[in-house]
C-alpha cells in the first residue's frame, strides 16, 4: 500500500511540472482591458510620443500588436516610460505587464532577474557618437578620452571591456538618465557619447545641429535587444513571443498591412494555418483564429515596422543590415506558424 501510495505522489509531482503555469497575465490583460507596457523615456524611432502625444516607434509597435491580439485594439495601452534603472523592478512587481523598451538580451538579465527574453526585435551593437570637429575617424583614436555613458546599462561594461582590451585609458562620466547623458555630451563635458548605435542615431536627432556629430564606424559589442516577461507564466511568454514572430513570419510571406485581407483569402497551406483556416494554433495560444491578421491590420509586418519607425521611411534613416530577414543577407529569422 505504501508502494502504491508513494508512486501516485511520484505521478502527481510529475504531471505537475509538466503542466503549464497558470495563464495569469492574460487573464489579469484582459479583466483590465489595457494592457501595461514599459516603453523608454523617449526614444525617437523606439518609444517616444509624437507631436501629438501618441507613443510611436519599433518598441511601441510591439506593444500595440499585443494588445491587438489580447484585446482586439491596438489603442488599448498604457505606456509606462522607465529608465534603464528601474525598467527590471517595474516588470518584477507587475507594475507592467510587458517590458518593450530597447533592452539587451544578456545570460545575467535571463537567469537572474525572474524575467525572460521572447526575441530580438533589433540586432544592435555599441558605438560612438563624437563632434566632427574632434577630428576623430574610429574609435581606435579615443586614447585618454572621457566619456559619457548612462548608468544601470550593458554600455558600462562594454566601454571598460573595449578599452582594456586596446590598452587606452579613458575618463567615464555616467548619468542615471539618457537625457542627462545626452546634455552632458552637448555642452562638452565629455569628448564622446556611446550607447547602442540605435540610440546614437536617435539621439543624435535631439542635438542642436545633429549634422556637427557623427556615429563612429566601430561596433564593439553584441546588443540583441527584445521585449521581456516575468518568468512563470507559460502561455503569456509564448502570446509575446509569438506575436514578433508573426511579425516576422509576415515579412518572410509578404503579407502587409495592404494586402492581408487578399492574402487570407490564399488557398497556399502555409496562408491557410497563419491566418487560422487550417488548425487550431491561435486557440492553443490563449487567442483566436484571426491573431496573425489582427497583428498585421494593426502594424504591419516586422520590414514596415522597421522601415515607418528607424528605418529608410523615418528620420533616423538607418540600414537594415543584420536586421534583414535571414533570405535577403541578414539574420532575423523567426520559427514557422505551423
């Protein structure tokens, strides 16, 4: 009796952790109806407010396409702006349901925080942002410099690594805010500003003469930067990630805001199981057929998110490269819908 008592506790364990976790997120979305996203203070081309007060940006199109398939309206958001410094404690608490806010993906931020990556929204590298009027031509030539850099970041680190390893001595002059960071920079208090080559580029744009200034050619580190979850809850960590990847996935299919509706009407089988003819893949998710297509209404395809927010479309003007799909010369690449 013991034996059999003791394998029924063994199975009880065992289908316990097979089980998914609670589906708490989704439910608590959904009982609010907006969702709580945790953008950046003002990232022009990521998450910042247009001149008419509405969040825009490649983080911010993340965010809508959430709410677009949880709650059926891209607008039901409430954009919380957090520093670098406490953008981690505001998804730990719950103060947000979803972090979008140009954040590196790192193995200390994956394992220790209680918080997991869904993707990489853009492939990005750290750089240098300098007065053309230095004289300088790499970063090689930044030999007992000081420099500006925004604290509670991956910049830290990577600055320190970069200049050790090519034997230069350099000055750090660190701010809790990228706009502190930034002014510091422009009034001259330091000779160079480094950060993710995104965020030079954008930042750029707020200087008073942006052409005076100029990115660097080096890229010295690896910033793969994504939305993030709270660990624990299964289905909510596959409903964001899914939602990029169908992003993604529309891309690679050539399905756009344009033409979704043509291309639902496709009798192409990899058509038919994205847009919930075929299968039941939404249902498993939490949400229903017509997820891919709620997506897409609301922003697009990942290349027209890109290309309306950071890139040849926007004012920041920058390339693709590594954010190619992974067929036309880059590595973004996402799993299949099937």
């Amino acid at each position: 009796m013991k034996r059999v008592f003791a394998c029924a506790i063994f199975l009880l364990g065992v289908f316990a952790a097979l089980a998914p976790a609670d589906a708490q997120t989704l439910k608590a979305v959904q009982e609010r109806g907006v969702l709580s996203c945790g953008v950046s203070q003002g990232l022009p081309g990521f998450s910042a407010p247009d001149d008419k007060g509405n969040w825009v940006g490649l983080d911010v199109d993340v965010c809508r396409a959430i709410a677009a398939v949880v709650l059926n309206d891209p607008a039901k958001v409430k954009f919380v702006p957090l520093s670098a410094k406490d953008r981690f404690t505001a998804l730990q608490s719950g103060e947000i349901d979803v972090l979008s806010r140009n954040t590196t993906w790192t193995t200390s931020r994956d394992s220790s925080l209680g918080l997991n990556f869904t993707g990489v929204t853009y492939y990005d590298g750290q750089g240098f942002l300098v007065r053309k009027a230095l004289k300088v031509n790499s970063a090689l030539e930044l030999n007992s410099a000081s420099v500006c850099v925004q604290t509670g970041t991956t910049t830290e680190q990577n600055l320190a690594d970069y200049f050790k390893a090519n034997n230069m001595k350099y000055e750090v002059i660190a701010f809790s805010s990228a706009d502190e960071t930034l002014k510091a920079y422009e009034t001259g208090r330091c000779d160079a500003f480094t950060a993710d080559v995104s965020q030079l580029y954008a930042e750029r744009l707020k200087l008073s003469v942006p052409d005076d200034h100029v990115v660097l050619p080096e890229v010295i580190s690896k910033e793969p930067l994504g939305p993030v979850v709270r660990q624990g809850d299964d289905q909510w960590f596959d409903i964001v990630k899914w939602t990029l990847f169908a992003m993604i996935n529309a891309e690679e299919l050539a399905i756009t805001q344009k033409n979704v509706e043509e291309m639902a009407k496709s009798d192409r089988p990899e058509l038919r199981r994205v847009f919930g003819v075929d299968g039941n893949i939404g249902e498993q998710l939490g949400l229903t057929k017509d997820w891919v297509k709620r997506i897409i209404q609301a922003v697009g395809n990942y290349g027209e998110s890109f290309d309306r927010n950071v890139g040849a479309g926007s004012k920041l003007g920058i390339s693709r490269g590594l954010n190619k799909l992974w067929n036309q010369g880059g590595i973004q690449y996402a799993p299949p819908i099937r």
